[in-house]
C-alpha cells in the first residue's frame, strides 16, 4: 500500500463542487481517487450503484444516505462505507 504526501498529487479537474486527486494508478498496482466536495442544502448525486468501494466521511452537517430501502441521516464525524 503506497503513502501519499497530498502535496505532492496534482488536482484533477472534475465537475463544480468537487476537488478531486488521483492518489494512485496502474504504477501502483492500484486505483484510487479523492475527491472533496462541498454539497448544498438539497443537492447531491443521484440514487446510484458502485461495483467499486466508496467511503464517505462527513466532516460537518447532515447527509441523508439510501440503502436499500432505508434513509439514514449520517452526521459529523461520522463514515459511509
């Protein structure tokens, strides 16, 4: 598993409200993104599937999740795997 300074990983150009950097690739044996956004009051990605692993960490406010058939408010300080 590499260790990555984030100082040292370009920013990729993504869509508006997100920051995103590739920390890792096929050099790596790995793919691996991170992506930091801020989401308005209302806003947020459409109801979706991932074959991959995502993991959300909320730093501050509320995001309401979908899974399955259960909504889950997720707070601060809290993860979304």
């Amino acid at each position: 598993m590499p260790i990555i300074d984030h100082n040292t990983v370009p920013e990729t150009s993504w869509r508006p409200n997100y920051r995103k950097w590739d920390l890792a690739g096929p050099k790596d044996g790995i793919s691996s993104n991170l992506f930091l956004s801020t989401i308005g009051v209302g806003a947020g990605a459409p109801l979706h599937f991932h074959e991959d692993d995502e993991i959300i960490v909320v730093l501050e406010g509320t995001l309401e999740v979908h899974i399955e058939d259960d909504v889950h408010l997720v707070g601060a300080d809290h993860t979304v795997i």
